[in-house]
C-alpha cells in the first residue's frame, strides 16, 4: 500500500500542478466586483462537490467577511435540503439549484458551479438560466469539460477526471479564494 500512497500523492501533486492561474484572477475579479456592488454569490455542486461548495460559503461569509469588515452576501444552495427534496419531489432533481436561485438570483450575481463531469443536468440547467439573466457564470470542472465549460463566463479546467484528486483541487482553488481576501484584503477596495 505505500506504493499506492505515493503514488497517489504523486498524481494529486500534478493535479494541483494543473490549475490554470489565469482563469482564477477572473473569477476573483469578478467576486471583487460582485462585493462592490453588494451583490450575491451562489455556490453549487452535487456529492462532494455540494460540500465544497458549502464549505466554500462558509470561508467566505465568515473568514473573508471577518477579515474585510464589511460581509460577502453568498449561499450555497445545496444547504436546505428541505427546499432541495420538495424541489426534486414535486418537479425533478434537474431543478433543486435553479428553483432555487429563481428566489434569490439577480442580474449582477455570481454563481460558481462546482462539478468534475462538467455535466451534471441541474448545473447545466442553472447555469443556461443564471447567464439568460444576467448573473456572471463560473464552471469549476475536470479534465472532460462538459457541457459547463461551453456555457460559463468564467471555466476553470482541472487537468484531471479522477474524481477524488479534482475534488480536492477543486477545494484548493475554493481556498485560494476565500483566503486572497483573508491575506489581502486591500484587493476588496474600490479603485
């Protein structure tokens, strides 16, 4: 098994080796943008996906929110799990996240879609909807890109489809989000 473990290591290493820098500075800019005009960010994802997307949401209504003062207004629409089942119950699991963002999403809103096929039906879904009204799309996706990638503003391609390795990149890149707020915080002002 120690074989395994390093080489595990070793593909999780050139997984993270495939982040794409230039993309991220986009999605950053437009969180920026998105601050400054007090407008919300979503965050979506199905499995493991849906808790890097909760966890994301919780870094950046708290740590980043402490750290600027003044709070990023976000949710993670996986969290309301009660919303979620009557959605999927009463119309199909391909509308727990745009039924949702029906409520709360506005013209100038941020929605980042977090998925490692780049072709999850609600995602897909959420994302033709956000772009028909506005709000700036984010696809964090694998190595196949998918039908996401197509349609983002803003994709950010894992050089990978192994799911557990582009899930934790993906992770990565969500810190490295929330956390260029926490350290540099000046980027939040107005210029």
């Amino acid at each position: 098994m120690q074989e395994w473990f390093a080489d595990y290591v070793r593909l999780q290493k050139a997984t993270l080796d495939s982040i794409p820098v230039a993309p991220l500075e986009a999605v950053l800019q437009a969180m920026i943008t998105a601050y400054q005009s007090d407008r919300q960010i979503f965050a979506i994802g199905n499995g493991g996906s849906a808790a890097n997307a909760s966890h994301f949401i919780t870094d950046l209504g708290k740590g980043a929110s402490d750290k600027l003062g003044k709070r990023f207004r976000c949710m993670s629409l996986t969290d309301n799990v009660a919303w979620m089942t009557a959605i999927g119950n009463d119309y199909s699991y391909d509308d727990v996240f745009v039924r949702q963002l029906e409520n709360y999403g506005r013209s100038g809103d941020v929605v980042i879609a977090i998925s490692v096929s780049g072709n999850s039906p609600n995602l897909v879904k959420t994302l033709e909807w956000a772009k028909q009204k506005g709000l700036h799309t984010v696809a964090l996706v694998g190595a196949k890109r998918g039908k996401m990638a197509e349609i983002a503003d803003t994709t950010v391609v894992i050089g990978d489809t192994h799911y557990g390795r582009v899930e934790d990149a993906q992770m990565g890149i969500l810190h490295m989000l929330c956390y260029a707020f926490m350290e540099r915080p000046e980027i939040a002002k107005a210029s």
